[in-house]
C-alpha cells in the first residue's frame, strides 16, 4: 500500500523533512547530507539539480559542497564545474544571495545567463532556478539552489520548503563544526549545551543528553511536541516524563532500560524510527518517532552522550489509520466490507478446525429493495441502508461480524458455535433478523417495512473453506427468494426434488425400523445453586449415509410427511425406559421431551403419555412436555384439553422457545402450563444489547407475575448466566452449562452430581423434582395394572 498522501505534493514536501531529518539524525558528513538533502528535494518537487554551496573557512568565497543530478551527461557536466570553481558575492545566483541575503528566482535563465554561468544552463536543458540563504541566527552559512528543465515560478509550499530545509542545513553545518571542537568531558557538557541556539531552528523537537543521560540541551520546538512541557522543564531531567505515560508502538512501556536515548547510550548503536505513543495534557494520544544518534570520537567506545530528535507523527498515524479504516469499512453504512469480512471470515474457520467448532454464514437480501431506489431515489435508498445497517448491528453479537457485501446484500458472520448446535442456532438467529426488520421503518416521511431473504451456509457441513461457505450461501439465498422470499433457506446441494424428497422420506421409516434414532440429553440445572436438576431429552439421527443428522434437518419433513407421530411415540417410549434404567440405579432426574404440533392433534395423546410413563411404574411429576408457543395458542384441535389431562395427571407442560412466535396474555393465563422457555434468539445478545436483555427481563417478570418459572435456553457465556442469575430466572440449559450427551456420558455426569451433593457435610438426600398438583385423571391406570 503506497504511503498516505503519496501523490499529494505538499505530503510528500512533509515526508521530505522526515528523510531529511533522519539523516542529520545519522550524522552523515556535510557533504554526504548534502547530495542526500539535494536528491531529496529535486524527486519532491520535479527538478533536475540541485546545489549547496558553502561559505570558505576565510570568509572570502563560497564553494559547491555538494549536489545531486539527473541522470544526463550536460547535467553532469554543469555540476562538475560548479565543484572546481569558488564565486563571490554577487556572482552567479548563488553569489547574489549571498550579497542580498534574500532568496531570488528566475523562470527563464536564457534572460539571465550570468546567473548560471555563461550559457551552460542552456547547454545542460535547465530553464528555471530559486536559490535561498542558509543562515542561523543571523550568521550566513551558504546558499541551497534548485534547478528545473521547466519555465516555471516557485509556489509558496516550495518556499516555504525551501527555506525550512535550508535552516536545518544552516544548523547541522554549526552543529558539525561545534562536534569536532568537543574535546574533553567537560569540554562536552559546555559544547552540547551551546547547541541549543542551533537546534532553535530546526523543526523537530531535538534533546541532547550526556553520556548518564541527563539533559544538556534541547530546542523550543519539543514544547510544541509535547504541550505542557516547556525546554526549561526538561533541561536536567529525563525526556518525557512518566506523567505522560509514554510506551512503545508494540504496547511496551517507556524506562530507563527500554527508552531509545538510553539505549543509544548504553549500545553505541543508533535507534531509527522507535515510535511511541504518550498522553497529551488535554488527554489525546499523541505520537513520535525518535531518532538517536550517538556522540563519539572515533578511539572511544563508550558515546560522550546522545542526540535525539523527537519528530511529531500523531497527523500522519491518523491519517494512516483513517485510509485503513476505509480501505476495510464500507463508506455508506460504515460496517465491515467484503475484504474484512473475509479476512475475520478465514481467522474464524481457523479457530473452529483447531477447536472442533462449526461457523456459519447468513446470506441477507433485501427484497424489492430496487423498487424503492427507482420510485423515490438513491437517497433514500442510501438512508434506508444506513437505518437496515444500525437494525443489523442491534442484534449482532460482539464476536461476530456484519459486513456490507454490496448494493442491498449483508452479510452475517456467526463464530465459535458448538458443531451439535450450530444449524438450530444459525436457524434461529436468522428468525431474529427477519423479524427485526419486519418491523415498520420511517425514511424521508416514507414507512417501510422490509423483506429480507437470508441463505445459509454452515462450515464444515456445507464448505470446507470461505470461498465455498460464501458461494454456498448465495446459493442458499437464492434458494430462499425462489421459495417466495421473506424467509430462510439452508444451503442444500442442489433442488430439493420430489423424487429426493421420496427418499429421505423412505430413509426415515427405516430410520424407525433400524433404530438408527438416538436420544441424547442435555443437562438442564438449577441456577439458584448450580445443581443439575434434569434434562431435556433430543432426538438424533445417526444416518448410514449422511452421519449424525440434527433435528432441524429431518424434522421439518417428518412433520409434513407425518412421520413425526411414530417418531415421536418411539421419543416417549425411549424417554421413558431411559427415566426407569436410571431409577434402578438410584437416579431420578427430571426429564423433559417435545411434542410436536401434529401429535397435539391426537384427543388420546395424554393417555398415550401417560400408559408409557406407568408401564415402567414412574412418576408422572418427574416429566415435563414441551409444546411450540405456535400450538399452545391454537383455540382449535383440542390443545386445551389435553394440557389439561396432562396436567391433571401430575406432568409439568412447558411453552418452548417462548417469545418466538406470537402469544395472547389472556390465552396464556388459561392454559395449564407451568413453565415459559425463553427462546435463545433472544438470550443471543445478552447483556450486551439493552433491547434483547430488556425482552428476557420481561419475559422473567411476565412468568413470575402468572406464577411461572423459567427456563433459559441457550445459555453460553458467563456473563449471561450472571444476568440470568440477578434478574430471578430459576434454570437454565446451554453449552456453557453442558453439551448435549448421549445417555451413557449423562450417566456419568448424574452420578457425578450425586456424589457431589453427598459429600457435602451438610447433605441430606438429593433434591426430589416437584411433586405433582394433584392426583392423576379418575380415567388413568398403569397399562400393566391388574
């Protein structure tokens, strides 16, 4: 990436002083330093030559100290003349500077020739010239002249210029002089300290320091670096004193040890470029480079001190950071651009492959979103981008990352997610989007309610790099505006047609007759005392052909099919053997299962639960059924009843993903039903988002003014739980608390927990679940009763 402001001519006069002053800070003898400064100069302002020409030890004339050329023989030849030959004042342009004391230009030599010298200017191509006096503290040091092959007069930059570089020649010609007079040590400390007259000129803050580092001199100019601290300050005391906090770009603190002066002092090395950063009075950040040099002669080892100099890059670090900024943010909406996305995109597969976790992508477009620019104008399109942007970033997590991929297209990066969970969880997430921007929007006294079809892609399931995830959720997005927009699509490779639909319908029955279904278990625990209290019971199906498949991928179709009702027979009657393997190994852990809205359908559902559970002679009160808020709130099909037997029958019934869908307060209040699940889109962004913690602390407060407790969903971070905790939510699952787990791994972990709670002093037998209400239906009986 080309520097900041490399193409803009008064960036690079800036940058000329930097390399300029970087090479005084070396110390490069005069004539070195002069080429150098020359060069510098012509490549920053398009001329040919350049010359410094230096006043005699007697005073008498001026000689060529050196210079710096194009490669062109003429301009070679002009050059080398100039080095064998001395003027005087008044002769040639450097000459008239040195009798006026004023800088003088030409824009046409051939009017001139005198100022060149006898028509070599012509010879070698040079049209235009400027010369300007080096002069400090009023005693003249020499003349700085530039050359050009262009008719052209000197801009005020390039005075200014000018007349800036020719002072810093002036002063460094004074400080070399004063370096080889320095003799003995206390010669040095007289010596550095005269050459603070010379470093007033300069434009850098310039310290010198003795060989135990204290302060000898230093210029006016470091007050200016460092506002608050005045040149009488520092004399005597260490640079940038610890007030200002002052550390190194890497984060490093500034000592004694580390400081670049100190350094410089201790090694006898040069220290180049040490960027630090310190605290500013007013408390901005401020930051340097530092350039040491040290003082030697040439039989010592040891430096007789130290000169630094202390050159002001807060500007340009900002400058450098704002051209970072928008080269990775998108101008309009200010979020992340495809470029960064893909680079936080490709660090989060790295971290899921190392830590067995899944990433996936949200592919949002906004529906019809073209109508609006055509109909009222880009303007408010670009307004409503920006009001679709900041809704976006409510909802996103601070691990994750929303990025702008173009026109009306988002992107939604959702990290770390436990692999058994990730497609509930993208599903999920991908309902909270849609719903946050369904929700009306006012731009340009125009309401909007946006649609939006979201594809998703999940790594390593659908990709195995981010250049599939991203090509596969496009895919899926596509997917989803071809099945009528306004929802989301999994990524699926290829169309869903009904011939494959047939066969993942005849591999669910075998599924059935095969047993390939697999319970597993996740841990559900008290959050008022940590202790496990139960679990929730989770159909997987472990394909032949396809792996482990979760239930967000063949549910949807056994539920269409109808297959879900022998499935979930096969859920209960497993439930149920499990809770009577466990009684007989003396554990008793409350279990919940899910019902799906079909099998609600069923008048005998009830005594179908209830014959399982008193076939294996348990407690009914030890069960709690999970229903969809969607079903709970149907008045048709019998729901009431049921809920009713069930309750009646001694069984807790539980609103699942509550919040998800859409619930009457009066319908709620009738229902038999114990306890609200607080859906996990919402748990999502606690506590970070106040909209999101404000919606799970109603939720709380609305279950506990009905009576109800609550059950978090999809705790995974400490703080949550903390949240959860202080605001009364009485349990809890997630994978911050316990991964789902197959019935022989949730042994252990209950058997753990019962060995825990026993070997507290202080313990009496574990906590039993609740005993029921009332006693069960008059109509109810075991099925094995006599």
């Amino acid at each position: 990436m080309p520097p900041p402001g490399a193409d803009d001519p008064r960036a690079r006069l800036l940058d000329l002083h930097e390399q300029i002053s970087i090479s005084i800070d070396a110390l490069e003898a005069p004539e070195k330093l002069f080429t150098r400064a020359c060069e510098l100069l012509c490549a920053a302002t398009d001329r040919q030559l350049g010359q410094v020409w230096q006043v005699s030890g007697d005073g008498a004339q001026m000689r060529c100290a050196g210079g710096w050329h194009a490669a062109d023989g003429q301009l070679a030849s002009f050059h080398a003349a100039a080095l064998t030959e001395g003027i005087g004042r008044g002769q040639r342009l450097a000459g008239r500077v040195w009798e006026t004391g004023r800088p003088i230009w030409t824009s046409d030599l051939s009017r001139e020739p005198n100022l060149a010298g006898s028509g070599r200017a012509g010879m070698a191509g040079l049209k235009s010239a400027v010369a300007v006096p080096m002069t400090l503290a009023g005693q003249f040091e020499g003349v700085l002249e530039m050359y050009g092959s262009v008719s052209t007069l000197p801009g005020r930059e390039l005075m200014a210029t000018m007349r800036s570089l020719a002072a810093q020649l002036a002063a460094y010609c004074d400080h070399w002089r004063a370096r080889e007079r320095l003799g003995s040590r206390e010669e040095n400390s007289k010596e550095l300290s005269a050459l603070e007259e010379g470093f007033a000129s300069l434009p850098d803050g310039v310290i010198v320091q003795d060989s135990h580092g204290g302060v000898a001199a230093c210029n006016p100019k470091i007050a200016r670096i460092v506002p608050g601290l005045s040149a009488e300050q520092l004399t005597g005391q260490y640079p940038i004193p610890a007030e200002f906090e002052p550390a190194f770009e890497d984060g490093s603190h500034w000592s004694a040890d580390t400081a670049p002066p100190m350094r410089t002092l201790r090694s006898g090395e040069a220290v180049h470029e040490a960027i630090v950063s310190f605290r500013r009075p007013d408390g901005a950040t401020a930051w340097v480079a530092i350039n040491c040099q040290p003082l030697q002669r040439g039989a010592e080892e040891r430096p007789y001190g130290v000169v630094s100099s202390f050159t002001d890059i807060t500007e340009r670090r900002e400058n450098e950071k704002r051209i970072v900024h928008l080269a990775y943010h998108d101008k309009l909406t200010d979020l992340p651009n495809r470029a960064l996305m893909n680079n936080h995109l490709d660090l989060a597969l790295a971290r899921a492959r190392r830590s067995d976790l899944s990433v996936a992508l949200l592919y949002l477009d906004l529906d019809d979103f073209k109508l609006v620019n055509d109909s009222l104008g880009h303007e408010v399109g670009d307004q409503l981008l920006r009001q679709t942007a900041a809704r976006l970033d409510e909802i996103t997590r601070a691990t994750d990352l929303l990025a702008r991929q173009a026109g009306d297209e988002f992107m939604l990066v959702l990290t770390d997610l436990p692999s058994d969970d990730a497609v509930e969880a993208a599903g999920n997430v991908a309902q909270q989007v849609r719903r946050k921007l369904e929700a009306a929007v006012t731009v340009a006294d125009a309401e909007f309610q946006l649609g939006v079809s979201i594809g998703i892609s999940v790594y390593p399931r659908d990709a195995s790099d981010s250049a599939e995830l991203l090509e596969h959720g496009e895919t899926a997005m596509y997917q989803a505006k071809n099945a009528g927009r306004g929802g989301h699509a999994f990524f699926t490779h290829g169309e869903v047609d009904p011939l494959e639909r047939l066969s993942m319908t005849s591999q669910l029955r075998t599924a059935l007759e095969r047993e390939e279904f697999e319970l597993y278990y996740q841990p559900l625990f008290d959050l008022s005392d940590g202790c496990l209290y139960g679990a929730e019971a989770l159909i997987r199906w472990k394909s032949p052909s396809r792996g482990l498949v979760a239930p967000l991928e063949f549910i949807p179709l056994a539920e269409d099919t109808g297959l879900i009702e022998p499935i979930g027979d096969w859920v209960i009657q497993e439930v149920c053997r499990q809770a009577a393997e466990w009684r007989e190994a003396d554990l008793e852990p409350h279990l919940s299962f899910n019902v799906s809205p079909r099998q609600l359908r069923k008048e005998d559902l009830a005594r179908a639960i209830c014959d399982r559970i008193g076939a294996q002679r348990l407690n009914p009160s030890q069960f709690t059924v999970e229903i969809t808020e969607t079903a709970a709130m149907q008045e048709s099909g019998g729901v009431s009843p049921i809920l009713g037997e069930l309750a009646q029958a001694g069984l807790r019934v539980a609103i699942d993903d509550f919040g998800a869908g859409y619930s009457s307060l009066g319908r709620l209040r009738e229902l038999p039903v114990q306890t609200l699940k607080i859906d996990r889109a919402f748990l999502y962004q606690v506590p970070e988002r106040s909209e999101a913690t404000s919606i799970v602390q109603a939720i709380i407060r609305l279950a506990a003014g009905l009576g109800m407790r609550t059950i978090a969903e999809g705790i995974e971070t400490q703080e949550q739980l903390d949240f959860l905790k202080a605001e009364g939510c009485s349990h809890g699952q997630g994978f911050h608390l316990g991964r789902p787990l197959p019935a022989r791994e949730m042994t252990a972990l209950l058997h753990a927990q019962r060995s825990l709670w026993e070997s507290r002093p202080e313990a009496g037998p574990p906590p039993a679940p609740p005993a029921p209400p009332v006693g069960p239906p008059p109509w109810y009986e075991p099925a094995d009763a006599e």
